[in-house]
C-alpha cells in the first residue's frame, strides 16, 4: 500500500477494488493449473506445496521439535545402540528405552516416541524415515558437516527492521506461552 497522503491511499484502494471482480473472474474461471504445479498425489488443494529448502533446515534445527530430534540424533552418536554406518536402525520402543538409559527423554514412552518420530517424518525431515512397521531409522550424520543455515543473514539482507520505542520496552518472556511478552 502507498504510504502517500489520504488521497493516494483512497485512490489505491478504490483501484484495487474495482479490479477484484475480474481478477476473481480470471481465478474461478479462466486460469489453468500447469501439469507441472497440480497435486496429483494428495489432490486436496489441486496445486502442488513447496517447501524452500533454507527455511526447512532452519525449522529442523531450531524449532522445538527439531532441537529435541537433533538432541536425540546427539545421543545416539554418543551412546551408540543399534548404530551401522552413521544410521541407527530399531523401534520407537527401543528408542525410548536407550533415551531413560541416557537421561535424554525421561518421561517419553513407546507411543510418544513413535508419534514424534512419524510426524518428523511427515513434515518432511530428512533425518527420520520409517524402515517397516513400527521400525525406524535415524541418520547420526554430524550436524557439523551439515551445511549450516544462514537464516539471520539471509533476512538482514532482505528486511530491515526497526523497533518503535513501545516496542523495545517488550521482552519476550521465556517461560511464558509463545507470543506473551512483559514490560521491563
């Protein structure tokens, strides 16, 4: 949106409207999805997802889930257990058990463990994949000679963003849940 006068917004917004009728139009009833672009697997949405590559490793190393696998990707190169060539092969029983053994899920069982190990997989890491029922392998490849993401410097360079003075009175409180901040 311009960031004019009154007039220019006025004027942006009366355009932007009186263009939405054909644009919904040319959706609904003149664009075609490409053979390349549709969903022929899922078919749910009829246009294929995409995923960028960057940000996913982003989210596989520091969301909680991915810091949680990437702490039991740690444990297991450390402790061993089921290890043949940088990959360690077993069930999610298993897997819980060497974890209490080693203080790293204390309170994980069986069933946990396999439901976070199937939704790691569904969200498309490429550290876990499922072997056969119930059965799991996880690749111990050091995440040192993984291709660190470079997330900061890649949004430095594309957004600059500056706080307003009420925001630099908020910190986000750790314990809090997510997005619940305190003033300082």
């Amino acid at each position: 949106m311009p960031a004019g006068n009154a007039k220019e917004r006025e004027a942006f917004w009366k355009k932007l409207e009186s263009e939405m009728p054909a644009f919904i139009h040319h959706v609904l009833n003149e664009h075609e999805i490409s053979e390349e672009m549709s969903d022929k697997e899922e078919g749910r949405m009829g246009v294929r997802g995409y995923h960028n590559d960057q940000s996913m490793n982003y989210v596989e190393s520091y969301s909680n889930d991915g810091s949680r696998l990437l702490a039991i990707v740690e444990c297991l190169r450390k402790k061993g257990g089921g290890l043949s060539e940088d990959k360690w092969r077993g069930s999610a029983g298993a897997l819980s058990e060497l974890l209490k053994i080693h203080d790293v899920e204390k309170f994980g069982n069986p069933t946990s463990i396999g439901r976070f190990l199937n939704q790691r997989i569904k969200c498309g890491s490429k550290l876990v994949r499922s072997v056969g029922h119930r059965e799991y392998e996880i690749d111990l490849t050091d995440p040192s000679e993984i291709e660190a993401p470079s997330f900061e410097e890649s949004i430095e360079e594309e957004v600059s963003v500056q706080a307003t003075d009420s925001q630099a009175d908020f910190d986000l409180y750790e314990d809090a849940p997510f997005g619940h901040y305190f003033v300082k």
